[in-house]
C-alpha cells in the first residue's frame, strides 16, 4: 500500500513539473518574440 501512495505522489509530481515546465516554455518563447521583434 505505501508503495502505491509512493507511486501515486510520483506521478503527481511529474504531472506538476509538466505543467510547470509547459509555463515555462510558453514564457522563453514569448520572450524570444520580443527579443526577435525589438531587434
């Protein structure tokens, strides 16, 4: 049982990092536009 607790917090955790991750990548390609368009 606490393995799948474990499990369960893991996948949870990624699902979190994921979207982080997303966000991010959304904000860097936002700030190359405006680098690309104030150039």
């Amino acid at each position: 049982v606490k393995k799948t607790a474990l499990y369960e917090q893991h996948k949870l955790l990624n699902a979190n990092f994921g979207q982080m991750y997303d966000g991010w990548s959304l904000v860097s390609h936002y700030n190359d536009s405006v680098q690309e368009h104030l150039a």
